[in-house]
C-alpha cells in the first residue's frame, strides 16, 4: 500500500477555501464595476482601460496604505465588517489630494488560517468602500500563512491607483490669502489607534462596555469607519475651485497641512471655528493630552482640509455641503512659514 504523503492542507493552507472566499465576494467585487475596468477577480493580473474610463492624456497616481492597529480592536471584538472601508478611505483619500480620480483598488489580506466567514466579511467592507468612492475593486490576494500569525489574527494592505489629465495636479497656485475650509471627520478615522489602545486601557474600560460618549459600545464606536471624502474632494475639483487638499491622517493638522504649502508660506489655524468632538474629548481627558499632542496625533474633527481661493469661499463650501460634508472655514494661508494656531479646541 503506498503510503499518503504530506499534503499543503496537512500543512495549514486550504487552496479550496481560498477558492471559495473569490466565489463569495465576487459579487460585492461586481458592485463596483466602473467604466474602464476589464476584468473580473481571479486572473493573474487585472485589467484597466484608461481610454475607456474617459482620459484623454492622463497621468496616473497611486497610493497603499494600511488601517494600522485599528485591526486590533477589529479582530478582539469580531467586529471586521468595515473596517476594509477604512482601507480604502486611507488610500483614495489620499489619491485626491494629488488631484486625480481614483480608478481602481486591489487588497492584500494575510491571516494564519482563513476563516471564510470572516474573510468574506472584511472583503466585502473593502469592497463597500470602493463602490462608495466610485472606485472599481478588480484584484487582490488573499494569503493563508500558518505560523505567521496567532489564531484569529489577519493583515490588511490596500493599492489605489487614480488618474488625472496632465497638467491637472494639486496642489496648485496656493498662495497667502487662500482660505483653509475643513471637511468634519467621522471620528479617529485610522491613526493614533496605538495611543487610543493604551488611553482606553488605563481607563479600566473594556471594548464591549457602553460608549461614555456615544450609543453603542466603546468598541463599536472607535471602529467608526474613515470618511470617504472622493466625491466631495472631485466636485470641487472638477468645478476649479480646489488649489489643494490635505488629507489629515498621522500627524494631524500640524504635519499634514504643510506638505501642501509653497515655500516660505504657512498657515493660520483658527481653533475656534469648529467643536471638538466627544471622541477627542475623552481622549484628551483620559490621556491627559494637552492640545499640542492632540493636533499633532488626531485629526481633531477634521478629516480633510481644502484650500480655495478667498473670493470662492461661498461658492465651495456650497458644493461640499452639498456633497454631503460638514464644513468649516477654520483659516488661511500666509505669507510666513509655520503652523500658527488661535484660540483653543479643549
């Protein structure tokens, strides 16, 4: 009798599993189909038609991001059906900031031993965010690596890619005098969360303890998903209103706004125009933060900055309120270099 030899099954990784997991979220994939996508999942490489998506000389721009140690409370409350939403939002988010229109998304998920359910869950949520942000999600790679994480655990990476028409890249033309408008935040959105963790822990609170600040526990609250700003961001642009956006992820607005600036200019932040949410409240309080380290950690509210010219304030804020935004005139560029902050926000 020949004797059975070791199979890749015996050893943790399930091929058939993997199979059915693309079976599964191909239609959620399907949802998010665009003009210019080609090809569905499950070919060694995806396809994208730029002509087709209505470019006629277009540059490309790509973005990858992670959520970071959001996925910790993720994966230790069971609650992973957004959080592939805040996968897409960090590299779409950021695709916009450029001036380009995000195109399509591929994924990278990693986990010990795939668990279908949960794997379907978390890919769905990705492909949720894409649909949202007009963005076609046509490829990824689900890897089963037995040893290389504990049980339950996964890693989630994402790869945009977008595309503008030459000569249309942000940021642009900023000058001193241009008015900072910030777009309301959805809550901590995906940064500062190794921070988050140790605050909530030497609150003695546990994820699934009522929220002392919202409805819901206190894990279902913080994994609120990242705002997708694409669609505001791109009504603005497309109206020639937009000199740029900052896109305010780690290193909040003290870090993030200057990347956006010309040389020799700064801005002034007027830390009165805009409430504080409860979020950052507590936060600040059970941290014991002062305000330093809360604009140079979280977004403090405001997910996303754009910068317009003075003389259509109006008329932009118009369009992202009707976008669906929450909008605040929260400053201006000047014509000396720094971050320089009015008022106070605790």
């Amino acid at each position: 009798m020949t004797k059975r030899g070791i199979t890749y099954a015996d050893a943790g990784v399930d091929i058939d599993a993997g199979n059915a997991l693309v079976e599964r979220i191909k239609p959620a994939a399907k949802k998010t189909s665009r003009p210019g996508t080609m090809s569905g999942l499950g070919g060694f490489g995806a396809l994208f038609d730029l002509k087709a998506a209505g470019f006629e000389d277009p540059v490309l721009v790509a973005a990858t991001d992670g959520v970071g140690t959001k996925l910790r409370i993720a994966i230790d409350t069971g609650n992973v059906d957004k959080i592939g939403i805040d996968l897409v939002a960090m590299c779409v988010n950021d695709l916009v900031c450029q001036g380009a229109e995000p195109l399509f998304f591929l994924d990278y998920f990693a986990t010990g031993k795939l668990d279908l359910d949960q794997g379907t869950a978390i890919i769905e949520g990705i492909a949720k965010g894409c649909e949202l942000s007009g963005c076609a999600l046509i490829g990824g790679e689900t890897a089963e690596m037995p040893g290389m994480y504990a049980e339950g655990d996964f890693d989630l990476a994402g790869f945009s890619v977008g595309a503008m028409e030459r000569g249309a890249t942000l940021p642009k033309n900023v000058s001193a005098g241009d008015v900072l408008l910030g777009l309301g935040s959805a809550g901590v959105h995906s940064n500062g969360y190794s921070l988050v963790r140790v605050i909530v822990d030497h609150s003695g609170l546990a994820w699934d303890d009522p929220c002392p600040w919202d409805a819901g526990t206190l894990g279902e609250v913080l994994l609120t998903p990242t705002r997708l700003y694409v669609k505001a961001a791109m009504s603005l642009s497309q109206a020639g209103l937009a000199h740029g956006f900052a896109h305010i992820t780690g290193g909040g607005l003290t870090e993030n706004l200057p990347r956006i600036l010309p040389a020799g200019t700064g801005v002034r932040i007027d830390l009165d125009s805009w409430e504080l949410p409860p979020v950052f409240r507590w936060l600040t309080a059970h941290g014991g933060m002062d305000e330093d380290e809360l604009l140079k950690t979280f977004n403090a509210g405001i997910g996303m900055v754009a910068v317009v010219p003075k003389d259509s304030v109006e008329e932009a804020m118009k369009l992202l309120r009707d976008a669906g935004e929450e909008v605040f005139a929260i400053g201006e560029v000047t014509a000396t270099a720094g971050v320089r902050y009015e008022g106070s926000l605790v």
